[in-house]
C-alpha cells in the first residue's frame, strides 16, 4: 500500500512538472504549486469524506500525506529549497506520530490535518488569483481552530508519554506556522 501510493504521488508530481514545462514562478517551481493544491482541495477533502463513509481507512489517509510531504524532499534538495525542509520534518514526524494515537481520537486528527492542509493553501494560491489581503486571516483561523483540537486531543490522550510527544509536536509546527504567518502579514502590508 505505501510503495503504491508513494508511486501515485511521484507521479503526480512528475507529470505536474512535465505540463509545466519546469516553469518556475516566483521562487520555487510552478508544478508545486499545483501539486500542493491537488492535495490539499482535491484529494485530502476527497479521501477525509470517503473516510466518513467508509471508503477508505485512517491509515490510507495517514500514508497518502506523508507521501505527500516525501515526495517533494527531492525536489527540495535538488533546488535548495531548504526552508521547507524544516516544516516537511516536522509533518511527516507528526503524521508519523498519528498511528500511534487512541482510537477514539483518530477523527480529530484527520480534522486537524485538513484544517492544517485547507489553511495552508493560501500560500499556493498566487498560481490562480491574488488574495494576499486575505491569506493571514484563512492560515491563521485554520491555526487556531487546529491548535484548539489539538490541546483537546492532547488533553484526552490518557498515555502520558504520548501527551507530551504531542505537545512538543503541536509547538513545533505552531512556532513554524507563526513564521509563515509573520509573512502572510509582511506581503499583506504591501
């Protein structure tokens, strides 16, 4: 399942770069602007509905994101692009870190990841549209609303080992989160 999914993705991204012709737009490469909006509108919401549904299991979500994240540390390193390497460690560590999560929480954390995912597209949208006005208040309310689920997934996770993993975990991505939004606010200032 995840060396097939893992090829799913690759290909996505290989064929993204190929229609794109390797085009780059503003610092990084066009295609990964599209790859990352694939995922983050098309393909997250549509694996999270057929979870509800039965369709497909929390695990499949699980390895699809972090074959998401993996599939982009080559291009990462081949372009230098090193300061995405940080929030790619931290997000496969966290989805990594989401097998081991008790039973009754899985949900949240699959709302967590697709508000962290849906709040995260402002940063590709400039592809389609400019909407830097508005990109702080979407990345920031879907922080929030991921930081209050988090503390409630923290706060009824019984393991004590697994709370403060999860709590290093969600101030990790929290104070990365707060440097792009510092950004989103610089270029909205502009």
């Amino acid at each position: 399942m995840y060396l097939v999914n893992l090829i799913k993705f690759s290909s996505i991204r290989f064929f993204l770069n190929i229609l794109t012709k390797r085009v780059k737009f503003k610092n990084d490469y066009l295609y990964t602007y599209y790859t990352s909006l694939l995922f983050q509108l098309i393909i997250l919401p549509t694996l999270n509905i057929l979870y509800f549904f039965n369709k497909v299991s929390y695990n499949y979500i699980i390895i699809s994101s972090i074959n998401y994240f993996v599939t982009d540390l080559p291009e990462i390193f081949y372009s230098k692009l090193f300061k995405y390497l940080t929030h790619h460690i931290i997000s496969i560590g966290i989805l990594l870190g989401s097998f081991y999560i008790p039973q009754n929480l899985k949900n949240n954390v699959l709302i967590n990841l697709l508000l962290l995912e849906l709040g995260s597209t402002v940063v590709s949208t400039d592809v389609l549209f400019n909407i830097n006005y508005y990109k702080p208040f979407i990345f920031g309310t879907s922080r929030v609303l991921s930081l209050i689920n988090a503390f409630y997934m923290i706060y009824h996770t019984k393991n004590f080992k697994l709370k403060i993993i999860l709590f290093i975990l969600t101030l990790s991505l929290m104070i990365n989160n707060f440097k792009i939004f510092k950004k989103l606010i610089f270029k909205m200032k502009q």
